[in-house]
C-alpha cells in the first residue's frame, strides 16, 4: 500500500502511545472504530494498520483488537479471525 508522506503523518498525528495501546485520537464509526481518509479511500484505522504493519488482509475476515478497545490501533493487538 503506497502513502504520501502527508497521508503517513496525517495517520501518525492522530496516535497516542501509550504503554500497551496505541489510542486513535482522530474521527471514528459510530461503534468507536478509528476512520481515515488516505488517497480516494476511506479506511478503518485498525484494518489499514494491520495491513501496514503485518501484511496482507484477507477480505473474508475481521480484524479482531485482543485488547477490546475498539480504538486501539496497536498492531500487535490485532489479530485476523
């Protein structure tokens, strides 16, 4: 997945770290999942991350926070199912 360097700061700009989570601070669903706009798509923060970080997302499956907090954007709180 290809990113501008605006779009990766956009996306870093709205984490905080904190020892365990990574707690999205910018626009959510009405269910408390982060959403961001990168290019022409709107992603759910959780699924983009996980692409990001661990690779490739089956479509078929959810992304699943081993945390439980639905903002949490931690990729090794998330979990394929």
């Amino acid at each position: 997945m290809y990113m501008t360097d605006e779009e990766k700061r956009k996306l870093e700009s709205n984490i905080q770290r904190t020892p365990t989570c990574w707690i999205w601070r910018g626009g959510t669903t009405k269910d408390g999942y982060g959403l961001v706009w990168i290019g022409s798509t709107t992603w759910l923060v959780h699924r983009l991350m996980y692409l990001l970080y661990k690779g490739i997302l089956i479509p078929e499956f959810e992304i699943d926070h081993e945390c439980t907090i639905r903002h949490c954007v931690n990729p090794d709180h998330l979990k394929q199912v």
